[in-house]
C-alpha cells in the first residue's frame, strides 16, 4: 500500500480519527479534573476559614471608638460598635416612632423590601443596668456623636464600663473635676497600683500558698503517725514528739499567714484611696477604684500609635493574665499552661508505647491470625469515638488505679488525691486515644527502611537488636516524628474525653508550678509538673465559652481569640516537631519516610 503524504488531508483526518478513537473517560482526564477540584474547593475552605478565624481574633482586641447613640424617642446610648447587620423589623416597632417620622420611615422601608440596617452596641456597665449589649435601628437613631472624653474602663468584674469622667478621688475626696487633669492624674497612679495588685497576688498564690503548703504537710504526718500509733507502729512517746512539732509548725505558719495578710490588708487599703467618678449614658455617678481597674483609655482621642500600644497590651494580658469575669474577658494564661503540660506529657506516654508496639509487630512478630487480629484491631481503636475514650478514662484510671494509689500512700488524706481528674489521667486517656496513629505511622516508617540494610547489619555480625537499634531506628525516626506530630495534633484538640478526666471550667493551681518543687503533698513527689492536679485547656475553654457561657453575645469575641492561640499552638508543636524530623530526614536520607 503506498503511504498518504504527510501533509494530506485524508492522513491527518485518520490520524485525528485514531486519537479522539480513545474516550475521555478511559484516560482519566474528567476524574484528574475532579479530584484537582475537590482539592482546590477543600484548601479553600480551610483558608477561608483561618483568615475568618485570623480576623475575627485579631479584630477583638483593636480599641474601636465609643460612640454615643441618641434616639427619637430621648434614649441615650454609649458604648462600642460589635456588629452591623441587615434586617427586616417589624411594623409594630415602627408604630412606636413619633408621627412625624412614622410616614417617612415606612416609605424608606418600602424602598428596601422591608429590610434595614441595625448596631450592636457593646454599652457594658452591667453591674448597673444588668445587660452588656443593645440593639439600636438606624431609623430610630436622632444623634450619633463621638464625645471627646468618653471612656472604656476594662474592669476585673462586671466587665467594660463606658461613661464621662466627672471626678477624681483621693480618699474619698475629689480632687479635680477638669476631664483632663483627671486623666493625666489616672495615667500617673495607675501603673502603682497595678504593680501593687501583681504583688498583692503573688503574696496570695505563692507566699500563702507556700506557707498553706508546710501547715497541710505538717497535719498529714501527724495523722499518719496517729494511724501508726494505733497500728502498735509507733511509741506514744514519738506520737507525741511529732505532736509537738506539728503545733509548734502550726504556730509558726499562722504567725506567718499573719503577716502575709497586714501586707495584702496595707495593699489593698493603699490602692482603695483612689476613685475615677464615671457619668453613664444614662447620667448615674459611679466610683470606679484604681484596683478595680485593667485599662482605661479615651476612645475617641486615640492615635494610630496609641491604638498599636493597647492592642499589645491587650494581647499581652490574654496571654499572661489570669482569666476573669467567669472565663469571659481576661487572660488564658492557666489554659495555655494546662494545654501545653498535658499534651506534652501525653507525648512523652504515647511515642514509646506506639513504637515498641510497632516494632514487635513488625520485626519480631510472625504473619498469623493473631497479628492480623492485633492490626485490626488497632486500626479499629482508631474509629472509636473519643468520648468513649474518656469513659474508659474515668472509670479505670481515675476510679480504680487512682483509688488503688490513694489507699496506699494517700489514706490520711481527708480528700482524694489521684481519685479523680487530673493531668496524668487526662494523658493516659488521650495516649491510648491517639496510640494507633503513632503504630500506624511507625509501621509504615519501618518497612520504608531498605531490607538490604538488614541484611547487610546481619552480615557484619550483628544482632537483631544491634541491627534494629543502630540501622532500623535512626531511618525510621523521620517517619516516626510524623506519628508523633499527628499524635500532638489531634491530643492538643481534643475537648471530649477532657471533660471527663481533668479538664476544668475553674483550677486553684496550676499543674505546672515552679513554686512548688516537692510536687504532691505525700509520697508520690512529681517535680514542678504535678500530675494529680486538674487543669484548664484551651479547647475546653472554647467550649465552655460557647456553649455555657451566661451571655454568648459577651463571650463570643474570646471563643475566636482562644480559637486563633490554640490554633497557633498546635502549629508551633508541629513546627518543632517538624524541625527535628527534617534534621533526622537530612541526617539519614536514604531511610526517609
């Protein structure tokens, strides 16, 4: 047959023939296309939902200004915009506007199918008028001004407070009533007595804590030289020995709580002299003490630095502070504290475990029924919901072991000590809720390793474990510190199993103290991390914010604030993580995982 020449009309119709003969379908183009798709839509959901996150916690802590609303009916309103939004009001609520607005209001309605805008006004001064926030409606507003000199007071209790500076008292006594001179007095005293408050309350957590701490020790060796007594263990004669040290410890902590408290008695009745008079929208005078107060600043007055300055500030106190006002406003230095402690303890439980499981599974174990049994089930534990995990937690953790470690070194404990939540249980829990990931990972990360290697380790003499140990472990490490970092990701966020097994809404101490090295009150001493303790956490305090908080609207700023810091937390962990995981991975290439 002779060819067609290249450039005929016939040969390149045969040859378009033959390349559209293969359908779309059977090359998988459409499937490329979808699944490209699928990928792009689910990055993008999760971008959208960190820069919604990013802003919604950044924008909480910018100083806005105070506005001041006056409405046609003669209602005053000052405070802080939260939000604008659209919505259709009723016509009852129209009826109530005077008659010379009626008409028009109603006309302005009907060009916009009904709907308008209205502001949430952040008014504070709850402890006066017994709400935070109210609704304003654009065709109610008559006024909206901007006073020079109004202020936002951020209060340790009972919130914001929003008013005009009247007066300011020393000892009760005014002093100036020029709103000038009243603030340059506050910016003068205030910084004293904040640095007196933070005194005042390290006497009270650290000192009295420290002196609570030799009076509990004290009671509980004589209890349990009491019990010794009675069991024929003990001389009355040393019985009483420890009883007079134990009063003579007694008096001398007393003595000292004594004097920690004239202290705090002095601090407090120095920092009680100075008042800031407030006039509120609604022209009621209120006293606000130097103590009672975190930060005040002129809404209205603020430059551009200025404003750069509180924002700092007011991330310094959410990071550092304590928080207040029933977890709503303050600092989540506790929950940071917890968050970290307990996930890191976790880890310290869970990689060993994992990879002593994973290497018996892989390199000693035998193919059998009995290890596909143990691999599925292990890839089933994976599927059961985390808050199974925390029943299991509370019931054989806390009930029984930690019944078992009371009664023996606990007994004369008049409350328990390890039964009940606490971060060791807590990390237990959530070990063996995120030990398949680490065996998955590990297993995975051993089979990467080359079998040339081991045969070559054997052939030099070594041993199973020589081999294991020097060739087998330092290449797999990298595939190792990925289970580890999926295992920090999902512990640090899990909230359900917490619930159960140590998290809290409220913690007297902190399960990590430098103050207190000797750790548990008894035999069991644990260093500065004190494992018997219940702790806060940052996904717990999310939900509690969002769901039990008393006033959602309130809480609602520090439910993304929290969620951006525990977002930024988890992705710090897995940095560093990261980091050492890349440094193996450069160390050992031919072993990466």
């Amino acid at each position: 047959m002779t060819d067609l020449p290249k450039n005929s009309k016939l040969g390149t119709r045969s040859r378009s023939a033959g390349r559209r003969s293969m359908s779309l379908y059977a090359e998988g183009e459409p499937m490329v296309w979808l699944t490209g798709g699928a990928l792009a839509f689910s990055l993008l959901m999760i971008l959208a939902m960190l820069v919604y996150v990013f802003y919604m916690g950044f924008s909480n802590f910018w100083p806005q200004r105070v506005s001041k609303i006056t409405t046609h009916a003669g209602q005053v309103h000052m405070g802080s915009v939260s939000r604008v939004q659209t919505y259709k009001p009723s016509l009852a609520n129209v009826d109530r506007l005077p008659e010379a607005l009626r008409d028009a209001t109603r006309e302005q309605l009907l060009e916009t199918d009904g709907y308008t805008l209205r502001t949430l006004l952040y008014t504070g001064n709850y402890d006066l008028t017994g709400t935070r926030f109210q609704w304003v409606s654009d065709y109610e507003i008559d006024a909206r001004e901007y006073p020079e000199w109004a202020l936002l007071v951020e209060r340790r209790m009972d919130g914001n407070f929003y008013g005009m500076p009247v007066a300011f008292e020393r000892d009760g006594e005014p002093v100036t009533e020029s709103p000038g001179e009243i603030w340059e007095h506050y910016r003068e005293i205030h910084p004293e007595v904040r640095r007196r408050f933070r005194e005042r309350e390290r006497i009270r957590t650290v000192e009295m804590g420290r002196v609570n701490r030799r009076q509990e020790t004290a009671r509980r060796r004589l209890v349990e030289a009491t019990n010794r007594f009675a069991n024929d263990d003990l001389s009355a004669e040393e019985l009483d020995l420890v009883r007079q040290e134990t009063e003579a410890i007694i008096a001398d902590t007393r003595k000292e709580h004594a004097e920690l408290t004239e202290r705090v008695d002095a601090i407090n009745t120095e920092n009680r002299r100075y008042g800031l008079v407030m006039e509120t929208d609604q022209g009621r005078r209120h006293t606000l003490f130097f103590d009672d107060i975190v930060l005040a600043f002129p809404g209205n007055q603020l430059s551009l630095f200025q404003k750069v300055r509180i924002f700092g500030e007011r991330w310094r106190e959410f990071i550092f502070d304590d928080p207040r006002e029933a977890n709503m406003e303050g600092g989540v230095y506790p929950q940071i504290i917890g968050t970290v402690t307990m996930t890191l303890v976790m880890t310290i439980f869970v990689v060993p475990f994992g990879v002593i499981a994973a290497l018996y599974l892989r390199e000693y174990a035998k193919p059998g029924p009995i290890v596909s049994a143990v691999r599925i089930a292990i890839n089933n534990l994976a599927g059961v919901p985390s808050i199974v995990f925390g029943v299991f937690g509370l019931g054989f953790f806390c009930y029984i072991m930690g019944g078992y470690l009371d009664d023996w070194f606990y007994s004369a404990s008049p409350v328990p000590t390890y039964r009940g939540g606490g971060v060791l249980w807590a990390s237990l829990t959530l070990a063996l809720l995120t030990l398949p990931v680490v065996i998955v990972a590990t297993e995975e990360a051993l089979s990467a390793v080359p079998g040339s290697m081991r045969e070559g380790s054997y052939a030099c003499g070594a041993s199973k474990w020589q081999t294991i140990k020097r060739i087998v472990l330092p290449r797999a490490m990298p595939g190792i510190m990925t289970g580890m970092i999926l295992a920090m990701a999902r512990g640090a966020g899990e909230v359900a199993p917490l619930m159960l097994v140590g998290a809290v809404k409220l913690a007297p101490s902190l399960p990590f103290d430098i103050h207190n090295l000797s750790g548990t009150l008894g035999p069991i001493p644990t260093g500065p991390i004190h494992l018997e303790r219940s702790f806060l956490h940052l996904g717990f305090h999310i939900y509690d914010l969002g769901f039990q908080s008393s006033d959602s609207e309130a809480a609602r700023p520090m439910v993304f604030t929290t969620t951006l810091l525990l977002i930024t937390i988890i992705v710090l962990l897995n940095l560093t993580a990261i980091m050492i995981r890349t440094r193996l991975r450069k160390k050992f290439q031919s072993g990466a995982f």
